[in-house]
C-alpha cells in the first residue's frame, strides 16, 4: 500500500508541475484514505473540481470508493493519472 501511495502522490506532484491541471491530494493514515482532486488549469475559489475521489484501503489490499464502496486497484488510478500528463 505504502508504495501506491507514494507512486500516485509523485503522479499528482508531476501533474501539478506541467500546469494543465492544479492536484490536491490528502492522506489520512488513522482512515487509511486517500483523497485526489484534480482542476482544470489553476484552482480558484468556487471552481468545482475535473476529478474527485476519495479511496479506503481498510484490508492493505484493494482500494475502494468511499463514495460507492466500488473496489478499485491502485493500477488503474496510476493509469488514469498517466493519461493527464
């Protein structure tokens, strides 16, 4: 788990740095949840985000929608971040 983490918050610090896009990230480790909001160009106030998810990875294993409990794997999160570059 540590090292999905670490691959998608270096995916979303890249992502920030060509400047198409502004990526927050928060993680919060007494939850084991990892949240990702992705704008269009540069944030402002008011400004709803392009993307916006929230996961929880309760078993160490796969992660989860904390809106739909829908499983997700860390592997298809990169992926998609990859297409943003």
């Amino acid at each position: 788990m540590n090292e999905q983490i670490t691959a998608i918050a270096a995916l979303l610090l890249e992502i920030n740095g060509k400047e198409k896009y502004t990526a927050f990230f928060d993680f919060s480790g007494h939850v084991h949840t990892f949240s990702i909001r992705i704008y269009s160009g540069k944030w402002s106030q008011g400004k709803a985000p392009l993307f916006n998810l929230s996961l929880q990875n309760k078993d160490g294993q796969q992660w989860r929608n904390w809106d739909n409990a829908h499983a997700m794997s860390g592997d298809s999160i990169l992926s998609f971040l990859t297409t943003l570059l």
